[in-house]
C-alpha cells in the first residue's frame, strides 16, 4: 500500500486506514469476535493507521483496539477526545484534557497517544489561545504525541491549520462533499498539516449497495439521525438528502472501473485529491476491510471519472450541502 506522511507529525501511514467508529456503537451491534477480526483483516491488507474516539461506545472502540495492538507496535492509532461532555466552549480545560486523554490511555492501554484529536467541539474552541496552550502542554507532559482536530466546517479547519502545533485536520471529503477542495487541502498542504478524510462513503450511500427499499436498525445513525436529532446530520450520509444521494450514485457508477467497487471508486477519488494524507472507511466485517483496503491498489481514476463527479456534484448536492458546512 502506499504510504504518505503526516509532515508536522513525523509519521507515515499507508493511504487507507481503518475508522473504528463502527467497532463501537451507532451502526448496529459489532461482537467483540467480529471487532478483532475486522481490525487483523485491515492490518494484515496493509492498513497502519486506524482512527478511534472516547465516545465510539463510551471507551468500548478503544478497548477493543487496546487489545489488537498489544503486539503491533508499528500501528498509529489516533482517538478523540471532547463529546463526552456538554458542548460548551468553557470544557475544553487543561483539567478535562487531563482526564479525557487519561482515560483514553488506560482504553487503549499506552502510555503515550499517537494522535488525539478535537472531536467537532463548538466553533469558538478553535480560536480560542488557551485551548491550543493546552494541547501543547499535554504534548509537553508525553500523554499525547501530537495533536489535531475534527471539524465539521470548512472555516474551522481553516484555523485549526494557522496554529503551529496542529499536526492534522479530520474532515468530511467524499464525492458528495467537495467544499474542502478548495480551501482546506491547499492550506494544509503548504503548512505540512495531515489531512485525515472521514465519511469517505458518506455513510455507505457510496457503496453502491443502497436503494429506496433499504432499512437501517433502530440502533443505527442512519436511521436515528437522517434530519439531525441525534448529532450534527453532516454525519449521516454527508448531510445528503437519501434519494438524491441514490441518485448521485447511479449516475457514477458507469465510471467505475471494470473489476473495482463502487465504494473503491469512491475511496480512490479521494486518495486522487492533492493533499490527502489517508482515508479512514469503516468496517464491521473482514470483507469490508479488506474490499477497502484495496482500493490503494487502483489506479489513479481517469479525467472523464473526475468530470463525472463534479457534475453530479454541481448538479444534485451542491444546492444541498455547499454552504452548509
């Protein structure tokens, strides 16, 4: 698998990683049987990188991984930290880093983190002097190693990339969401900042295997968040209306080429974007992981493909999500 390099960070990861969010909670029930399976078939496919958060299950994600790494010490693990709480500004202290990156070292059973990452805390956290003070003492104090942040807006990216101590940027890239194009990868480029893209298959509508008749369980977000209830409706399905991502998909799917995926199409056309460090799908089987993983192999998609997205891009979603995010 190719490998790219996190500049500000020190580290490489191969292009695809593994996003754990599904090993813990919100997309139905993951046995802890089928979390180590899904997470050795992702490794073994050459993924390095897997991304995980305190609250994926209340710790559960973490634990579970905490125990597939014990004997693979080459893997980045990056977690994040910050939803566990009310989301006002006044909670992201020094104090509560302390304690939420303690709890996320005993979970995953390290005494340093790879990579902790603000988890979409309100937009004020992002100017905010202090809160930058803080992560940069917990890097001082060897809890953490480095330091990014998730963001759900372009303009919160934008300041996270200004602070010299901000090793990543986790954000919504996929077909459906082409906003960070414009401004966020040419920043983090130029300013040696890992780009970590996430919901790469918005939510699995990229994946092909969706039509009109589908259900999602009373336990999944696809199901529980379709209008934003639960959390910001950004996550599910990219903010994406079903039907129209429906049709998004038909229309893409003659450009996948023969032998590949739907969903490798979708996460090859994001590891063609300039600036993307790695794409984290997740998984809740081996065969997904695996599926995923070799998209890395494919080759660069064709200029026609490229087109194709954009069109349907301009044509269908754009009105729904380009100034929203």
């Amino acid at each position: 698998m190719e490998n790219r390099s996190f500049g500000r960070m020190g580290r490489t990861v191969g292009v695809i990683g593994l996003g754990a969010w599904q090993l813990g909670a919100d997309w139905g029930s993951v046995s802890e049987e089928d979390a180590h399976a899904t997470l050795a078939a992702a490794v073994d496919s050459g993924v390095t990188f897997i991304d995980t958060a305190d609250v994926y299950g209340d710790g559960r994600s973490e634990q579970v991984i905490g125990q597939f790494i014990k004997d693979r010490p080459h893997l980045t693990v990056a977690t994040k930290m910050g939803r566990r709480v009310p989301q006002e500004p006044g909670n992201y202290t020094l104090d509560n880093f302390r304690a939420w990156t303690d709890r996320s070292r005993t979970n995953l059973g390290v005494e340093t983190l790879d990579l902790v990452q603000l988890h979409c805390p309100p937009t004020p956290v992002f100017s905010t002097e202090a809160v930058y003070d803080a992560l940069d003492t917990l890097v001082q104090e060897k809890r953490i190693a480095a330091y990014g942040v998730s963001v759900e807006k372009v303009d919160e990216a934008l300041a996270a990339i200004a602070r010299p101590g901000t090793a990543s940027v986790q954000i919504i890239l996929n077909a459906l969401r082409l906003k960070p194009l414009e401004q966020v990868l040419p920043a983090a480029a130029a300013a040696g900042v890992g780009i970590i893209a996430r919901v790469p298959l918005a939510s699995g509508l990229l994946s092909g295997r969706y039509d009109e008749h589908t259900t999602f369980g009373a336990d999944d977000h696809r199901n529980y968040n379709r209008h934003g209830e639960a959390f910001d409706v950004g996550e599910t399905f990219s903010g994406v209306d079903f039907e129209t991502g429906l049709e998004a998909v038909r229309r893409l799917k003659p450009h996948v080429p023969a032998g590949a995926t739907m969903a490798q199409f979708a996460l090859r056309w994001i590891l063609d974007q300039s600036g993307v460090t790695v794409v984290i799908p997740g998984a809740r089987n081996p065969e997904q992981a695996q599926g995923n993983a070799s998209a890395a192999a494919l080759a660069p998609l064709d200029a026609e493909a490229h087109a194709a997205v954009r069109s349907v891009y301009d044509e269908l979603i754009r009105p729904q999500v380009h100034d929203r995010w």
